[in-house]
C-alpha cells in the first residue's frame, strides 16, 4: 500500500456523518489528499474544519452526484490527475424523510440509491493501473445470517421498520461479493431487478468477478446514533477501556455512534488492512 501518512482519498457519502468524520481524521492527522463528490459543494462553505483543508488544496470538492454515471467519471478523471486513488470509501445511505408505509416500513427514493451509485462508481472507476482499497458502509441485520445474530428487539427494525434500506444495502453488498470473487449465501437470495437493474453483471465496465478480491471491506455497523465518540475519550485514549467491538463476520449489538464508526474506519480499518481487509467486518458497542 501507499505511505499511510500520505493516501490519496476519494469519498463519496462524505458530506455529513461517518464519511465526514473519517474523511477529516485524515485531513487532520495525515498528508493524505481528499477528493469529495458532493451535490451541493456550498455545504462546507461555513465548516472551518474542512475549508482549511480546501484552501491547502489537501480536500477537493467536486460537484456531482454518484447517480449520474458522467458525474462519477469527471470525478475519478479529477482525483486522479496526479496519481491514482490508494482509497475509495463509499458511506452513500439515505438521508432525505422517508414516507412511512404500515406494510412496507420507511419507503425511500429512490430504492436503489446506495447499490445504483456503487455500480456507476465501480463501473466507471479507471481499470488501467492500481485498483483502490475500497471500504463501503452496510448495516447489521443486511442478511437473514446477520439479522439472526442481531438483538431480537431489533428484528422488527430490519424485517419491517427499515426493510427499504436494508434491502438497498444488500444489493450493495451483492455487487461487492460477485466483485470480491466472495461466496454469496443463497439462504440471502438475490436482490430484486428494482435494486440491481436487470443483467446487473453485465454491466459495461463492472470489475469482472473476483478482480477486487482482497481490495474490498463492507463495514456492517449497529444501529446509529449521533453520539460523541468513546474513542475519543481519555479513557479509551489510555487503553483503559474499549471504545467498540469489532469481528470478521456478524456479531450481535444493538447501537454505535457515527463518530466511532468514523474513527474504526481511520484508526482500525486502514491501520489494520491485514486483518479486515477483503473481508465483510461488523462494529457496534
């Protein structure tokens, strides 16, 4: 891999939230150069944090939306005009109000956000080259394996509650496994075409199967909170006490703040690629 201490970044989903938090960890404590896709540019126009980067030239804005495949290759063709991209990470999750449905759950538009940006992305990702690390946000309860490890209080939450988003995150995870070369559970079955799109792999552009193996992590996060992170505390600064649990595979807890998500993803997922990387890993309290 690249020197840790100087990556080239391209975050897609960075605007707010987990990709916001670990996308600054890097601009504060590394050398590494951030590349933003982002709608609407103008929202860190007040956010000191990230404007001192921009005026460095450590983080570029690039207007665009990952739903638009053209908006995806001006933005690959922008962050990697001087080298290529040592990471990609991909935290795209909905955050518009869903309408709530008493059969369906939260219904979301369009139901195919996260796994549609994720097939522009890699489809129009540059194949000539080194390949990116690439880290992508799911959620536990994606799969029937996953929500049988879950809290039984939060069945309801991923069978119903948030069915919508789950389902969109499996497709995510599918497009991942068939890139990774991963064995895919048929007990999971397959993400309906109003996800995927029909012939899905055979995409133009679509790595062939098992061309990212070892390259890829799907994080599957807890339920999230807006909370500070216990990472960040004296405490666990000191090792007195563990900020989170993380595993290879599903583990079972109900809730984890963004902001520990962020710092897993800086301080655990990158420092630890060895161990997490090409691998699906799980994170909550």
């Amino acid at each position: 891999m690249a020197d840790s201490t100087n990556l080239n970044i391209l975050v897609i989903g960075g605007s707010r939230n987990i990709g916001y938090d670990a996308a600054l960890r890097f601009l504060n404590n590394t050398r590494s150069t951030v590349t933003y896709l982002l709608r609407n540019p103008s929202v860190f126009d007040e956010d000191v944090n990230v404007q001192k980067h921009v005026q460095s030239g450590q983080a570029r804005l690039v207007k665009g939306n990952a739903l638009y495949p053209e908006d995806v290759s001006t933005l690959w063709a922008e962050a990697t005009k001087e080298r290529p991209v040592d990471v990609l990470l991909f935290t795209v999750g909905f955050t518009g109000d869903p309408k709530f449905h008493p059969l369906k759950g939260f219904v979301i538009e369009p139901p195919d956000l996260v796994t549609k940006s994720l097939l522009n992305v890699l489809c129009t990702m540059p194949k000539t080259g080194k390949l990116p690390k690439i880290i992508t946000l799911s959620t536990l309860g994606v799969t029937r394996g996953s929500r049988s490890a879950s809290p039984f209080l939060l069945s309801p939450v991923y069978g119903w509650l948030i069915t919508p988003a789950v389902n969109d995150k499996l497709g995510m995870e599918r497009v991942i496994a068939h890139c990774s070369g991963w064995d895919w559970n048929p007990k999971n079955g397959e993400p309906s075409d109003e996800i995927m799109g029909r012939n899905w792999q055979a995409r133009e552009g679509l790595p062939a199967p098992g061309s990212l193996k070892g390259l890829a992590c799907v994080i599957r996060a807890s339920m999230l909170t807006d909370g500070n992170a216990i990472a960040d505390t004296p405490n666990a600064k000191k090792g007195l006490i563990k900020p989170y649990r993380a595993a290879v595979g599903d583990i079972s807890g109900y809730r984890i703040s963004r902001k520990d998500v962020g710092h897993f993803v800086y301080e655990t997922i990158m420092r630890k690629w060895e161990d997490f990387g090409g691998k699906q890993v799980s994170v909550t309290y």
